[in-house]
C-alpha cells in the first residue's frame, strides 16, 4: 500500500492549540490544509482571520485563509479522499478518569470518510494502549477497510509549549509510531514533510508513554521544589537562591520553580492519565503522581495562607480587602486560563470576603470570570497584590507600585513591599 496523497489534502481535526499551529505548519509546507472544529464559535472566529491562540498570529492565519490553501468548518461532510487527518482534540478527566469521547467522536466522524492509503494520525496526549485498542476499531468500523492493511494509523505526541520563544512547533524533535512498520513510515514521512525532524519509535504505546513521562516528569520535579517551598520560611532559607547555585552543577540536576500552583490542559491532568491506567492495568498506585497531585494542588491555598499573614502583619483581614492579582492565565505570555491556579486564588479569596481584581492583558473578556474586576487603572488602595503570571515586567512593577504588600509567588520582583513565596 502506497500513500495516498489525494491532492495533498490534510485534515486537522480541533483547531485550538495544537491544531492550529499545526495546520499552519502543514500549510506552510505547502499542503492544502482543512481545519475542522465542532465548536461554530471557534470556527467563525478563525474564518474572521482572528487567531484564537497566541502561537499562531491573526495575520499569518488571514493569509492562509486569503490564499485559498487552508480553510475551516464545523462538520465532516466534505472529507472523501483525505490525504492524512490528524487528530488534535481533548483529552480531559472526568470524576479523576480519563474522557477520551472527544476522540471516539472525531475518530468515527472521519471513519466514512477513509479510502485506501489514508493516514490518520493521533496526537492527543493520553495512556498507552488508546490508538491501538480504542482509535483503530473506531476508525475501521466506517468500511471494509483494515487498519494497517487498507489504511495507516500512528500515533504521534504533541510537544509544544505555548508563548515559548525558543521552541516550536518546527524546530522541537517529534515522536512518531505506527500499528505496523508501513504506518510507522508513514507518519514519520508526513512530519518530515513539514520540515520536523522526528524520532520514530517502535510501537504507539511506547509513544503514548512517553509523553505521559515528559509531563509526569515536570509535574513531580514541580512538586518537589514546591514542597520545600512551603518549609523554606521555618527552615530560614531562600529556596530561590539555593536552586540557582544548584542547576550551577553542569550534570544532574535541572531547574524546576516553585509557583502558585500548576495550570493548563497538561500537568493538572496528563499524570493521572498515566496513574488511572497503572491502576487498571497492574492494580497498584502510581504513588509518585498522586503525591504530586497533592502537593501541587494544595499551592493556591498556601498562597492565600500567605496573604491572609501579610494582611495580618499590616492590622488588616481579608475579609473587605481589595486584592490584585498579577496575571490570570497559567503561564507566562498565553492567554489560556484553563486550570489555571490564578482562578483558584481567586475563589478562594473572593469565598473568604476579599474583592478581587486583575491585570492580564492575554486573557479575553471571553475567558475572563465575571467574579474577578478588571484592574482599575487609578486605582492605588490595594491592600496587596499577589505576582501569579510573570507574563512581563510591567506587571509586577503595577502592582508594587499599587499594592500595599505584594507576594511575589514567582520571585521576579525586589521591592521594599515584595515578599516572596
Ligand atoms: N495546549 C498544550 O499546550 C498542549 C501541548 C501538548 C499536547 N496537548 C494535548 O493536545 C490535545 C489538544 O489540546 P489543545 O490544548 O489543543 O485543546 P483545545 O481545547 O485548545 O483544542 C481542541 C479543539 O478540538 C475541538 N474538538 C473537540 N471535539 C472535536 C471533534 N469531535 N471534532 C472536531 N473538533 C473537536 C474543540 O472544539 C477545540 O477547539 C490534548 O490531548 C492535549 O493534552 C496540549
């Protein structure tokens, strides 16, 4: 069986913020590129030209979409003869288990749609076993044709690391598998096409593990500096200068900080995949994540302990307290506020009588909760602020200038009134 390149036409199913990115990498490559996503209001607002994601920007999308070569819609209608599809939906949990409706919906909306020498690629993060057990039998209960006779199926992990200026899409090494040797090909041709230099493996469950372990490995070194994070005050130390000296050691060690908390689609969620089928496939606790899973979801309440003393040292409560927050979003430079600690601490203090506002320019009004004020521009009575997203410098300084105390959760800031973690 030879790849069918019918016209070259890539489908890349989810358009948010893996899909996007890629479906402009395959059409920079030169491919014809249809981006489907079920969500109509997603869909409208790429069709206007306005990227939703900070990876990619509104004018490289508006001349893909000018140039006829890269399009969206919302269904599934005018798929025949698809080159390649791949797979870019989510993978949350649901009561602590793994959902993974998004793909059993995707991968039965494309199975009609599969003609000989089709390759279906997934890339949604999730544990061993899903492409091969739960992907392959969906996809082939469209037709007559068989997985890995018919048609090529892999799987190939997602890496990127939004609002990262170093590393991207195209310059970050990817892993890719097949079910046999033939899809294993296949989609390692198709990255490379891209201009991606791969590492292919020799199996997709190999695959799957193995960006559960690059997630559950960030998640327990997280953990891990958290934890000493809560004890540094009693122990009279700056944990943040210790960890410099250390990642000083040129092997060995690798920096990881403290923080307000984990966020995004991957750490809150990406390790406990891996717990559930540990659990289900051997019986045991995977005891390293459910630790992790303890100590980091415990932060957004060791930050708002903090604040409750430094509010205490002043003479003042949190109850009738004006708060500012510094950032909303997960992480530096994204606007994504999934997970996202920030909202945490926001209920948290709101749910113990303090006003809560915050200044975040990459979140939309759309993302941005009802219950949280926007940051009054002459506003200078804040009875402390807390730094949650060190998204740039201008942030912190607001809120030094602005905050009574200020709790720096991410040490970027030296300042009469900064405490740190
Ligand atoms: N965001 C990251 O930094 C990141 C990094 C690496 C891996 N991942 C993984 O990649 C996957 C996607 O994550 P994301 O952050 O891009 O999610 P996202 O929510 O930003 O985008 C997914 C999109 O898929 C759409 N969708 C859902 N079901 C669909 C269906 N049946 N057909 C078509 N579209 C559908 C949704 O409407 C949404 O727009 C997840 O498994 C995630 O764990 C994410």
């Amino acid at each position: 069986m030879s790849l069918n390149l019918g016209g070259n036409r890539i489908v890349v199913v989810g358009q948010g913020y893996v899909g996007l990115p890629l479906a402009m990498a395959a059409h920079g490559a030169g491919h014809n590129v249809v981006g489907i996503d079920t969500d109509e209001r997603r869909v409208k607002q790429i069709q206007s030209g306005i990227s939703p994601v900070s990876d990619v920007d509104s004018s490289v999308l508006a001349s893909a979409l000018e140039g006829g070569r890269y399009s969206i819609q919302s269904d599934y209608e005018t798929l025949a003869g698809f080159a390649s599809a791949i797979i870019t939906v989510p993978t949350p949990l649901k009561d602590g288990k793994p959902n993974l409706q998004f793909i059993e919906s995707a991968a039965a909306s494309l199975s009609p749609h599969i003609t000989p020498g089709s390759l279906i690629v997934l890339e949604s993060t999730t544990y061993p076993g899903t492409t091969e057990e739960l992907l392959v039998p969906i996809l082939e209960s469209g037709g007559n044709l068989v997985a890995g006779i018919d048609f090529h199926v892999g799987y190939s992990p997602e890496r990127i690391d939004p609002g990262n200026t170093e590393w991207n899409l195209l310059n970050t090494p990817k892993i890719t598998s097949g079910i046999n040797g033939a899809s294993a090909s296949a989609v390692a041709e198709l990255y490379t096409g891209f201009g991606i230099a791969v590492v292919p493996l020799s199996g997709t469950r190999e695959a799957e593990l193995t960006k559960l372990l690059e997630n559950t490995f960030r998640h327990v070194n997280i953990a891990l500096v958290n934890e000493l994070a809560m004890f540094s005050s009693q122990l009279g130390v700056n944990i943040w200068e210790a960890i410099d000296a250390a990642s000083t050691k040129p092997f060995g060690f690798m920096k990881f900080l403290p923080g307000p908390g984990v966020g995004g689609h991957c750490l809150p969620v990406d390790p406990s995949y891996l717990s559930w089928s540990i659990k289900e496939k051997a019986g045991a606790s995977f005891r390293f994540v459910e630790l992790a899973n303890t100590v980091n979801s415990f932060m957004p309440n060791f930050v708002v302990e903090k604040i409750q003393d430094l509010l205490e040292e002043q003479g003042s409560a949190l109850k009738g307290s004006k708060i500012l927050l510094g950032g909303l979003s997960y992480k530096a430079r994204t606007g994504d506020t999934r997970e996202s600690p920030a909202l945490v601490i926001a209920e948290l203090l709101e749910s113990q009588g303090a006003d809560v506002y915050a200044l975040d320019d990459y979140v939309t009004d759309y993302d941005w909760p009802t219950f949280i004020h926007h940051h009054e521009l002459h506003s200078n009575d804040y009875d402390a602020g807390i730094v949650i997203t060190p998204h740039d410098e201008s942030v912190s300084a607001t809120l030094v200038e602005r905050c009574k105390v200020v709790l720096d959760t991410r040490n970027v800031v030296v300042a009469p009134n900064v405490r740190s973690l």
